[in-house]
C-alpha cells in the first residue's frame, strides 16, 4: 500500500448499518485525496461482505476475515501502515461536518513538530442524534495540553478523535477486551509526545457498544489500566475521587 501523510481505519463485524453511516461519512468529505482507508472486517455475515464488495474503489486496502475480536482487527489495521499518521473511525463512528479530514491534513501539514492531534466529540445516540460534547458532559476537564497526567482521573477525550504518528503508535494489548484504546493512548502519551488540538470537532461517537455493552468487565479494566500506568496507591486516592465526583455530578458520563 502506497504510503500516505495520513490513514484512517475502520474495523467492522456484523454492524452493516453502522458501517454505512461510517462510509457516508467519509465520502462525504471536503478533502483532497491524500490519505489512505482501511478497512478490516471480521468476516461478517450480516451483509457486510456484500457492501464491502460494493465499495472496493474507496479503500486502499480490505480484508475481511476471521479475528480475535476489537482489537486484533485493529492490530491488522496498524500493521498495515509503516509511516504517516493513524486515525481509528470504526463501524458506527462518523466524521463531524465535511472538514474534519482536510482540517487534520491542514493540522498536520502545517505543524510538522506535533506527535498527535486530538479533539473534541459528539457523543450520539443509535440514531445519531446529539447528546453533547464530551467536553461538556465529563465532569473532568477536556484537556487545553493533553499528557500522560491528564488520564489520572478518568478519560477525557475519545479514542475516534486522537490521530498519532504511526511509529509511536504501538500494537494494543489483546489482554485487555473492553478498554484496550485506553491502555494504547495511555502507552502512547508516557512517552511524552508533542500533542496539539485541533479546534474543530472532529468525529462522532455513537453510545452504546462493546464497551457499553460489557460496562462492568470495562470498568474493572479501566482501574486495572489506570493502576499500571499510575500506582497503586495514586490510582486508589484518584479513584476515591471519582466516585465523589460522580456521585455529585447530574452527567452519566
């Protein structure tokens, strides 16, 4: 696959429906084509494959077949980018507005010393309607500098809106199933990376899945990730903070 300043992956199993909103989004897009698309399925059979076969002429490389799950498509996903920048938007995510690509093209032409972008999301329901800004319905702050130290009390920014260089960007921890894209920005950002946000709002997210799905078995993974990465004691005292927090917050998020 020819090499591009930027490549966005989309991974999808049985989630036709989600995958068509995704596509259309994309293709809706007010960019040049200078970045590339990739596309992993699972070996769907929902009507996916068919679709898929449809839209061939869009992607710059496809495959679909049998995996370990979320995270092991993706890993087939990175593997195949050498250089260049990487942006997950999988089945059911969509892009904000008809600029977010040539936005993060101009960001990344125009800031040749940045690591990683980032912004902010919608959250959206099935329907894609909007519930709001992750900004405004976290109690944390979305982080004006985003670091290691800004995941301490809990994620801030989505997974669909933080695009890294592909050589910082390493293989996710099939350990873990429901909260892997933590651990992976977690890993990515103790390096000390330069980030940079991009003021526009970039992706969707649409509520409710796998990790939704499985929120218990997440959020054990979650404390489990944070403790790694932060200590024991330190991931205690900030997970006493955060149910305060929550409990006094009105947010479900």
């Amino acid at each position: 696959m020819r090499e591009f300043p930027l490549t966005i992956i989309t991974i999808n199993y049985n989630n036709l429906n989600g995958l068509k909103a995704t596509v259309q989004s994309v293709l809706e897009q007010n960019a040049p084509k200078n970045w590339a698309w990739v596309l992993i399925d699972g070996a769907s059979n929902d009507g996916s494959k068919e679709y898929i076969s449809d839209m061939t002429s869009h992607f710059d490389y496809i495959i679909s077949e049998p995996d370990l799950g979320i995270y092991d498509a993706m890993n087939k996903g990175l593997k195949q980018v050498k250089n260049g920048f990487v942006w997950f938007l999988n089945s059911g995510d969509r892009l904000h507005g008809k600029n977010a690509i040539y936005d993060v093209l101009q960001a990344i032409d125009n800031n040749s010393e940045v690591d990683c972008f980032y912004s902010d999301t919608y959250f959206v329901d099935e329907a894609y309607n909007r519930i709001g800004l992750i900004s405004d319905l976290k109690p944390q702050k979305f982080p004006l500098e985003l670091t290691f130290e800004s995941f301490r009390y809990g994620m801030n920014i989505c997974h669909q809106s933080f695009i890294v260089k592909r050589t910082l960007a390493p293989l996710y921890n099939l350990e873990y199933r429901q909260a892997a894209d933590i651990n992976w920005i977690l890993e990515i950002l103790k390096n000390r990376p330069k980030c940079k946000q991009v003021q526009s709002v970039l992706s969707e997210f649409q509520t409710g899945g796998s990790s939704t799905q499985n929120a218990r078995r997440a959020m054990k993974e979650r404390y489990k990730i944070l403790e790694r990465h932060f200590g024991f004691i330190p991931n205690l005292l900030a997970h006493a903070w955060i149910v305060m927090r929550r409990f006094f917050s009105s947010g479900k998020y």
